[in-house]
DNA sequence: TCTGGGGTCCTAGGACCC
DNA sequence: TCTGGGGTCCTAGGACCC
C-alpha cells in the first residue's frame, strides 16, 4: 500500500498555530511615516547610484509595476514621478524593534526572518478555534498600528509554511487565517513558485517535467523529488507541498558569518584599487566582528567580475583571530588568484568560523575605578547593530560639501528635515518628522552655518 | 533592463585520520 | 598488487531568503 494513499489529511501537530506576521511595504512605509509630504507618494528605496536595486517600493509605485530587486534604473523608467531615496537602515532598525517588542507580549516562541517579518506561536492559541486566531491577529495588527503607526499583515496556519502563504494572500494590510484540515485545498492550485525555498531555478526544473502547482509536486513520488531537486531540499519540499510541516518555530542563534561587499558604480580595472577596497571591505567587516564580540578562523575573498561571475577563495587558520592586520593579510593574499579576467565589479569579504571571546584590554583605561567585575564586553547583545551602519550623525565635513538626496539634517531655526534636492551650491530641505506632520520646504545655501547632518532616528519623533 | 547587500543552507570533491 | 569504509574538515560554487 502507498503511503499518502487515500489522501491522508496532513498530520498536523493537533491544536498548533503558526503565526506569520510581515509588515506591508516596510521600508518605503517607515519613509511615509517620518517624512510625511511622502505619504500617499510613490516612493521607492533603495541603491541611488547606476546599478542601485530597489529594496523597498510603496503601494503607489507597486501599481505602475516596480518591485523589490528590480534594478533602480527600470524602476524610475516604470514610475517617473517616484520619490527615489537610500535606505536608512537605522530607523528600520528601530522601528523593527518597537514592533516585536509588541509581538513578544503575545509569548510563546518568536522567530524573526528580517526587520519586517517573524513566525510566531503564541501559547494561548493552542487548541484555539479560527476564529480565536482571527481575533487575536487583528489584536496585534491593531496594537502595532496603535504603536508605530504601521499597516502589518498576519497569515495563520498549522505550520510556517501555510502562515507565510496566507500572509501574503492577507497583504495589504489584512489577516488570513488557514484553517487545520483546509490546507491541501489552499496550497494545490498555488504556483510551485510560492513555495518557500523554490526560486527561479527550482521552479524552472519543475516546470520542464510539467510540474507548474504545489497539488502537482504533491502528487510526485518522492524519489522523483529528491532526484530534480536534491535530497535535502527535494525531501522538504515535498512534505511542504503535502502541508505537512512540523518545523519549530525557533529563536535565531547567533551569526555564523559577518561580511562587508560592495559594487562599484564602474569596474574597477587596476590592482591598486582592488587592494584598497579588499582592505576597506575587510576593516568593515572586521569592525563588526569586533563590535559582537568574536574571533573568526576563515576569511573568503569574494569577486565578481564584469562577466558577472563570481570567484571565491577562502583561507583558514588554527586558531581564530580577532586582528585586522592577520585577517587583512590572509584577504590580501587570497586577492589576486581570485581576480577576474576582465574588471571587477564587487568586492565581498567574509569572515566566519566565527567564536566567542572576551575583550579582556579594550575597556581597562576608560573603566571606572570599579567596574572590574564588569562582565559586559564579554557578552554580545545579539540585537545590538554592529557597526550602526547609518545610525550614526554623518561626520563633519559633510555640511556645505556634499549633501545627497535622503540626507537627514538639522537646522538652528527650522529644525528636523531631510534633502530633496541640491545642486549649485544650494540645498533643497523639507522640515518634518513623524510628529510635525507635513512641513515646509525651503531652499538654502548648501553651506548655510545653521544646516548640520543630523541622526536619522530624530525624524522618527 | 542588466542584475544590492546581508545572510543561511546544500553539494561535491579532496585531504586526512583511524 | 591493489583498492575498505566511516568520519571530519576545508574549499568552491550555487540556490535561496528578505
């Protein structure tokens, strides 16, 4: 006898509820709520430079076809009027904190994918009824509303992979809740697209058998699986197309790897360069190491050339190292039997084999004369930014030289805003925050002495 | 229309050890 | 004189996620 024959219902682990909880256009949303002249706007973030791709696109940019990791230059051509602005990770950041500081209320375990998104299974929806579950995502819907002032949308299910689909059908801004026993009839005339973990390739493969929906990769042998996708992931993702998915939701552990790359706005083509940037990548990620409180054993070199194609090379050591000047050797030599025929295009470098260890110098002269039992620089706070990349007021220097579209800045009369335009020696800022509602533009010498750089989270209040 | 930056996980081959 | 078998680690590349 077949296994699966009659269709067997998925063997959910009875009474389990998986929430997912992913917030509606984030980035460009977070740029709605604190530069509010934008609300109702199309916006798109993302990469500003010749080879920028969009990280976030607002509803109103999404009508004219735009997406996320579209490159900018399609974007723009597909919605003229946007509002193209760079990502201000920082505020994201704190936005993402506010929101799952909500989240955590519920209890229960809570699994963050990315600033915007998180599994959740919240211990007093065991055994609940649907419409119990309906209630209690609309709860937090509401409480993060209340909050942050953001739309989130809520997917519910038997498992992760049936709360991540029915977020998506809930978006934007709704919940959707799949109930136990209905999963097969939701996921079969789904694309296998929608599947988490098929991407382009994947997908393709399927396709060439004739296998277009989740009901059809369902309905293969698993020997047919494994043998088109691999065992591991063909294995998985054909108990996920059955709805079958016992997978705990789980706290993230720590980073296995830090890296730091970049793409150059034109290929670089001498080794000079590709030196200074191997070096500057590695001081980046090297900050980062430093800032969680690790040492790293292997260092990859990552390059990719005007080809497009990528060449790694990667060294490890006996022991890890928490030394710029050993890390930075080990990405120099690896450099050049990584270089590409033709320019380079992206530099990476990445540190991993990463382990704990204890800063046991840094803090002795800045210490008070008591803190020798402070533990603290041994003990990372995982959620911690690193290197607060921009976080952190642009040095000075900045004001009167090169204001860049997105900037935030402050001036003595006219407080918070943020750069629309400049050029010509002037600078073109909207006074506004997230409390002051719309403001006024004005138009100002781009060296007037009362303009500075400001720290983007002031636009939040 | 050319394709970011930060990650995770899988595969496959070879070295090396017992 | 002929080809073991298991296990771990390292390296390179690639798929996939947001």
């Amino acid at each position: 006898m077949a296994p699966g024959a009659g269709r067997a219902q998925p063997r959910s682990v009875s009474g389990r509820w998986v929430l997912h909880l992913d917030m509606d256009a984030f980035f460009a949303s977070v740029e709605q709520l604190t530069r509010p002249t934008l609300t109702g706007r199309a916006v798109l973030v993302g990469g500003t430079g010749p080879r920028g791709v969009v990280a976030g696109a607002s509803y109103e940019s999404r009508v004219h076809g735009a997406r996320s990791a579209m490159p900018m230059s399609r974007a723009r051509r597909l919605v003229p009027g946007a509002v193209v602005l760079p990502p201000r990770l920082a505020v994201y950041r704190a936005v993402s904190e506010r929101v799952f500081a909500i989240v955590r209320e519920l209890g229960g375990a809570i699994e963050q994918v990315a600033f915007d998104e998180a599994f959740v299974e919240p211990v007093e929806l065991t055994g609940a009824g649907p419409e119990q579950v309906e209630a209690a995502a609309q709860e937090l819907r509401a409480r993060i509303r209340e909050a942050t002032g953001l739309a989130a949308s809520v997917g519910a299910g038997s498992g992760k992979q049936l709360a991540k689909i029915a977020s998506t059908l809930a978006k934007p801004d709704g919940v959707r809740v799949v109930p136990h026993g209905t999963e097969r009839e939701l996921l079969d005339p789904l694309p296998v697209r929608k599947l988490w973990g098929v991407g382009p390739v994947a997908e393709t493969t399927l396709h060439r058998v004739g296998v277009d929906t989740i009901g059809a990769l369902a309905a293969l042998r698993p020997a047919e699986v494994t043998t088109l996708l691999g065992t591991a992931i063909g294995t998985e993702l054909h108990r996920l197309a059955q709805g079958i998915d016992h997978r705990p939701v789980a706290e993230r552990g720590e980073a296995k790897q830090v890296s730091a790359e970049t793409t150059f706005d034109a290929d670089l083509s001498d080794l000079d360069s590709v030196h200074r940037a191997v070096a500057e990548m590695t001081e980046h990620a090297h900050r980062r190491l430093i800032a969680a409180g690790r040492a790293a054993r292997t260092v990859t070199v990552k390059i990719r050339g005007a080809d497009f194609a990528t060449r790694s090379r990667s060294e490890t050591s006996a022991t890890a190292s928490t030394e710029l000047a050993a890390l930075a050797g080990a990405a120099r030599r690896l450099t050049e039997s990584a270089l590409p025929p033709s320019g380079v295009r992206l530099i990476g470098v990445s540190l991993s084999g990463l382990t704990d260890y204890v800063q046991e110098q840094l803090f002795d002269t800045v210490s008070p004369p008591h803190a020798h039992a402070e533990p603290a620089a041994a003990r990372p706070d995982p959620t911690a930014q690193p290197d607060g990349a921009g976080s952190a007021p642009d040095p000075p220097g900045r004001a009167g030289r090169g204001w860049r579209a997105g900037d935030d800045v402050s001036h003595a009369v006219h407080g918070h805003g943020w750069v629309q335009g400049c050029g010509h020696g002037r600078v073109t800022v909207r006074f506004e925050t997230r409390r002051s509602g719309p403001g006024p533009v004005r138009t100002l010498a781009a060296d007037d002495p009362e303009l500075s750089a400001a720290d983007p989270l002031a636009s939040l209040d």
